[in-house]
C-alpha cells in the first residue's frame, strides 16, 4: 500500500500569538517532529500545508524531503488544506494520514502499529 504523510499547518494560531508549527518541542519545533515521525515511518510522500506564516516556517522545514503546499484561504479550515495537499502529492497514494501540527508527540512506532493492523 502506498501512503502519503499531510502536515497541516496553515493555521493562523491566532490564540498562541506565534505559529504552532514553530513551537519547540523536546529541542525542535513541531512540524520538523511530525516530518521526523513520517520519514521513520518510511512514507515517501509528504506533504506540508503552511498559511500566512510560510515565509516563518518554510526555513525550520527546508531540510526536509517535503511537497510544501499554501493554503490562500486558511480561514476556510483544514479541508482546504486537505484538498490542496491531495492535489499537490507527487505520486498517487492509496491512502493519506492527515496531522495537525498541534501533535507533535505521535511516535512512529504508534502510526507503524496502526497502519499495520487489519
């Protein structure tokens, strides 16, 4: 089965004052530990959904193997993100695991045990 690996993070992340994406969690920000976990999982595909503050965390992201997608209209929620990283993966997927970059701490052995299972 092929995956692809979507990280949405085109959030405004108006309430925290300063882009999830870029909150340190255990020494690096949030979206390179989802990024992290979507490699050790082997998935090829990964794409990453950024707003208005792409400019801010496109550096954070850029040594990364990553489709990076921008959402115009982030105040339409994560469906948009959604459909834009589906038009966006490089190689069809027959399935797609979609994260919010406000979860930093799913380990890649807990997505391995799930995708595995029947």
């Amino acid at each position: 089965m092929t995956l692809a690996g979507i990280v949405l993070a085109a959030g405004r992340s108006a309430r925290m004052g300063s882009p999830k994406a870029l909150l340190d969690f255990r020494g690096l920000p949030f979206a390179v530990r989802i990024l992290e976990a979507l490699e050790a999982l082997e998935i090829k595909t990964r794409v990453v959904v950024l707003g208005p503050d792409a400019p801010r965390i496109q550096p954070a992201i850029a040594g990364h193997d990553c489709v990076i997608v921008e959402n115009p209209e982030p105040e339409t929620g994560p469906i948009a993100s959604l459909r834009g990283a589906l038009k966006a993966a490089v190689a069809p997927a027959e399935c797609c695991i979609g994260l919010a970059c406000r979860s930093p701490s799913c380990p890649a052995y807990d997505g391995r045990t799930r995708i595995g299972s029947p």
